[in-house]
C-alpha cells in the first residue's frame, strides 16, 4: 500500500459533497478530508466518517474538535445596524430589560479583554466599539451595516480562555466520538503543551493537529509545535485574536518554526474563497498560494469552498494543477533562518547534520515511530522522501507533508534494520529510481525522539546489481 496522490489539499465535507457519489469524486481528488465537528450532529458526522472509510478505507479523515469560542446562538440571521448597541453574553446570563438586541452565546467569554477598545463577530469581519464588559457579557457599538448570520464567532484580542473548561468540553465531545472512524484530530485554540499530552493519552493512535489562533498560542508556539503531529495556522481567527496589522509576521514566524522543528504545516481560512461561486481564483488569492509555497506550506485546508459550493470539484482540479506547476523551492527561505532558540539539540555532530548537505537527493527512511521524519524534516525541505514503515499512523502522518510518498510494509525488523532497507529499495527500485542516478537512505539503530542516526548509504541502482 502507497499513497501516490498527492494533493496539497484538506477538503472540508458538507452539504455540497456528503453524497456518496460526491464523495467517490472527492476522495479521488485529495487523499484528506476534514469534517467540522462544530457544525451538523453526531449521527451526521458517525455517517460521513463510515461512509468514506467504506468507499476508501486508505484516506485519512481529521475531526475539528469543537473549539470554546463564544459563538452566536441566533437562529436565523439578525440585521445589525452601524452605530447599533447589542448584547452579546452567555446563554445561561440573565439580565434585566434593555432597549439593546441581545444575542446569546455559545460558551463563556474569554479572559483578560479589559484593555481593549474593541471587538469582532465572524473572524474579525464586523468591528465593534467596546462600551461595557461584564461577568460574561460584553456590550459593543457596531462599526457597520452587516447581518448577522447563525453560529458566528466572537473575538476578542489578546483575551485567553480557561484550559480547565477548554479539556472538559474537549473531553466531553471526544467521548462521543470514541467509535467513529477517523485518523486525526484537529485541536481549536491551543495555549500550551498540557492540552495536547491530555488528548495524546486518550487517544494515542490518533494524529494531533494543533491550531494556533490567539496571542497565549502565538506565545507558546514552539511548545505546541514540539508537542504536536502537525500544525494549523487559521488566519481567520488569528487576524482577528492577536490583530491584522500583525497577521504577516505572526504567520511567518510560526511558518519558520514550524519547518526548523520538521513538522507539516496547514494553512487555512480564505484560501479560495472567491471560487465558492466563481471558476477562477483572483490575482490575491493566486499570490497567497504561492506564498504559502514559499512559507513551506504542505497542506491548505478549504472549508466552504468544498463543504456548501457546487464548485468544489473545480476548485480542486485547480488548487492540484497549480501546485503542479508552480515551482518554488521554499528551501531558499528556509535556509535564511537560523535554528537558535528552536532546536538545542544540536551540540554533537552526527549523520543527521551530514544530511544537510545532501540536498538533492531523493531520501529512503524506515521508520515505525515516525520520528525520524522530523529529524529528516529539519534538514531538508526540497528533497523528495520515501518512507518504508509498519505503523498505519505513520503511514496516515506522513499524509500531511508534502513531497513525502508512504509506503506500508509487513514488519520492521529492529536488530537487521540496515539489512531492510537495502532490501525494500532493492524491492521497489522501480519507485525510487524513475528519475534518479542515486538515493540516499538513512537507517536509525534505536528509533525513539531524539535517536541519532546511524547509518546513511547513497546506493545507486548499479549497487543492487
């Protein structure tokens, strides 16, 4: 079993692609898929995740956990004027009469949010004055004409929230889901390391993908990164959590780390948007796509661009071609940083550091673990990598990269790993010599976080001979 698609994207299902003949088309296009646990049911999400495990069972599914931003809890949409005083407060919060619209919310109002001036409804779209703050109510003057549309986010910069709260709701939606079919999980509003090592010991075969989205994340980013499987910037809620006019370098920052620590990086909110009713993407978006190329970007998720436009076939064929043809080697940007402060583990040379300067060379790597990836990951960007490994989750994480081809074998052997590897390369010499003279192949001795690695061959096909 190998994955020879490829695709850079994370397709989000929905109305517009849970039939199964939608979804036949759509796991034909992109090999993961997400499902949003916040919206729909249980039953839905029970169905969708059977459904596309029956139709193939090699793709990976990724459930957003629900996150505990406060969201709106209006059921049909609510006409809001500028210059017009609401209410937005907790769903059990009583209050006396007011002449102010009051929209219910959600979850609790996040903390440390004095300070503020303002805040925003749906990813920072509708700006509004704060007036007053209270015991979880906050009341605000709108900047703006907008409707207010069911289930809307409410942001407020620089607040955090409470990680107690946030593991018991987590908790809580995980129970649900403990036998549902999926790979990976997909973490809202991480702030520190202690939330994913929580969800790890409940779910230790599943793939942790953290998102960073507010300013204590931003702060603590290089211990979320080191903690988790893969990382998910969401511009949205960034943008409007820590402020736009901090949105370029907070994305670049956290992009860096990510890559010198070898983890695969998302990107995610906005990234076609204009292609939910139109057939091409325009010159922004088109330039955004390829600076998340140059920021080493494996992956881009769409949301409703997959889940509720009609378009969402087009929209991949084209995000695939794109990608397909746009060459940029992100490794020129990588090699601009430096890795002080993000990898200490650097102070006894060994074969990983002699990696670095094989940069154009295909890599062979058998791993179970797959922490041998990251190391490989932290030295080489442009490189395309084979990995040989026994463990389905491997399998399943090395989805996530890109530029990564997984490949499933029967067991790994501890005591004659050298042996193995020179045997599935000699086994699959027609996958890893289409284009190539030589490859190079690493083999770690006593594979665990932070192993060394102990052998490096470059074998030519004339070596297997």
């Amino acid at each position: 079993m190998n994955n020879n698609l490829i695709s850079p994207v994370i397709a989000t299902i929905g109305p517009a692609t849970e039939e199964r003949k939608n979804l036949v088309t759509l796991l034909k296009l992109c090999d993961i898929v997400r499902i949003n646990g916040g919206h729909n049911t249980l039953s839905w999400h029970k169905n969708v995740s059977s459904n596309v495990k029956k139709i193939d069972s090699t793709k990976v599914i990724l459930i957003d956990v629900p996150g505990i931003k406060p969201r709106t809890l209006n059921k049909k949409p609510i006409i809001i004027k500028k210059g017009e005083k609401i209410i937005f407060c907790g769903k059990e919060k009583k209050l006396s009469k007011s002449n102010y619209k009051i929209v219910k919310l959600s979850n609790p109002l996040p903390k440390n949010y004095k300070k503020n001036k303002h805040f925003s409804i749906s990813d920072g779209q509708f700006s509004f004055s704060l007036i007053k703050y209270g015991k979880n109510y906050v009341i605000g003057k709108s900047k703006v004409n907008f409707i207010l549309l069911p289930n809307k986010g409410l942001n407020i910069p620089g607040s955090f929230y409470d990680e107690n709260y946030q593991l018991k709701v987590y908790k809580n939606f995980l129970k649900k889901i403990n036998n549902f079919k999926f790979d990976a999980l997909g973490i809202s509003y991480v702030q520190s390391e202690k939330i994913i090592n929580k969800i790890r010991k409940i779910f230790p075969s599943k793939i942790i993908v953290s998102k960073i989205e507010n300013s204590l994340g931003l702060h603590n980013s290089l211990e979320i990164i080191k903690s988790s499987d893969a990382i998910m910037i969401d511009r949205g809620d960034l943008a409007a959590e820590a402020g736009e006019q901090n949105l370029f370098n907070d994305v670049v920052r956290v992009s860096k780390q990510v890559k010198y620590l070898g983890r695969p990086l998302i990107i995610a909110t906005e990234n076609l948007e204009s292609m939910i009713e139109k057939v091409a993407p325009t010159k922004s978006e088109i330039m955004s796509l390829g600076l998340n190329t140059l920021l080493g970007a494996d992956k881009i998720m769409l949301s409703d661009e997959t889940a509720t436009s009609t378009n969402w076939k087009n929209t991949i064929n084209w995000v695939n071609k794109f990608y397909n043809f746009t060459n940029i080697d992100s490794s020129t940007m990588k090699n601009s940083f430096t890795r002080t402060g993000i990898d200490e583990n650097h102070s006894n040379l060994c074969i990983w550091d002699a990696i670095e300067t094989l940069n154009h060379l295909p890599f062979v790597i058998a791993t179970k673990s797959g922490a041998a990836i990251y190391e490989l990951k932290k030295r080489i960007n442009g490189n395309r990598i084979f990995v040989f490994t026994d463990s389905i989750r491997t399998y399943n994480l090395c989805r996530f990269w890109n530029g990564i081809t997984a490949n499933i074998v029967q067991k790994m052997l501890k005591k004659e790993g050298g042996k193995q590897i020179l045997g599935i390369v000699k086994q699959h010499s027609n996958l890893l010599f289409t284009s190539n003279s030589a490859i190079a192949t690493v083999f770690v001795l006593n594979p665990r976080k932070g192993a060394r690695a102990n052998a490096l061959y470059i074998v030519t096909k004339k070596d297997l001979k």
